[in-house]
C-alpha cells in the first residue's frame, strides 16, 4: 500500500515536470476499484477530467433504478451549475436537449417496429 502510494506520488511529480503531460501506470490503474481511483484521481489535463467524468457517472449510474435518481440529477445539475457561467450553461442545455431528442427518435423507431411486427402476425 505504501509502495503504490509513493509510486503514485512520484508519476504526479514527473507529470508536472513534464507539463501536466498524463502519465498513467495502467498496472496500478488495474489494480484499484473505480471508486477509489475516483478517490485518489486529481486531474489536471483534460484527458485525467474526462476520465474523471466517467468515474463519477459509473457511481452515480449505480442508483438508475432509484425511483428517486432523477432527484439525484436534478440537485446534482444545479450544485454543479452555479459555478459556471451562462455560455457553458447553454452549452450543456443543448447537449441535453440532443440527447433527448435522439431518444425520442429511438423510442418511435421501437414503437413503428413493434406495431409492424403485430400487424405481420
């Protein structure tokens, strides 16, 4: 444990001094649960954030079946977004508002094939 901690320590340090370049010891990625790579991951670059995203919705996918998951979204969504600025805000609203619309095409596409196939039997 000590081991891993002081080799992590040492790839942050030689990743600074290469300018913030990712360096990532996969066998010592491997090893660590999501949750605590989630824990011990503090990104600087933006591969390290991205990564850092799929982390947390890993952990938050885990309560999709909650009845109350969109609650968890919703306080989640606006803690989030009070500190960023209107543009950004707008940006994430029409990535919203895209995937929303691609899911309700995949739900009428379901919807013709199903009323297809009964019509056929």
């Amino acid at each position: 444990e000590e081991r891993r901690a002081v080799e992590a320590s040492d790839m942050e340090n030689t990743a600074d001094l290469f300018g913030g370049v990712s360096i990532v010891d996969k066998e010592l990625e491997e090893a660590e649960s999501p949750e605590m790579r989630l824990e011990k991951l503090k990104p600087k670059t933006r591969d390290e954030f991205v990564e850092y995203g799929r982390l947390l919705a890993e952990k938050v996918d885990r309560f999709d079946k909650s009845r109350h998951f969109y609650d968890l979204l919703e306080s989640l969504c606006r803690s989030v977004g009070r500190s960023l600025d209107a543009e950004d805000l707008k940006r994430l609203g029409s990535i919203f508002t895209a995937a929303g619309n691609d899911k309700i095409r995949g739900e009428k596409v379901g919807k013709k094939k199903k009323r297809g196939k009964s019509q056929l039997s």
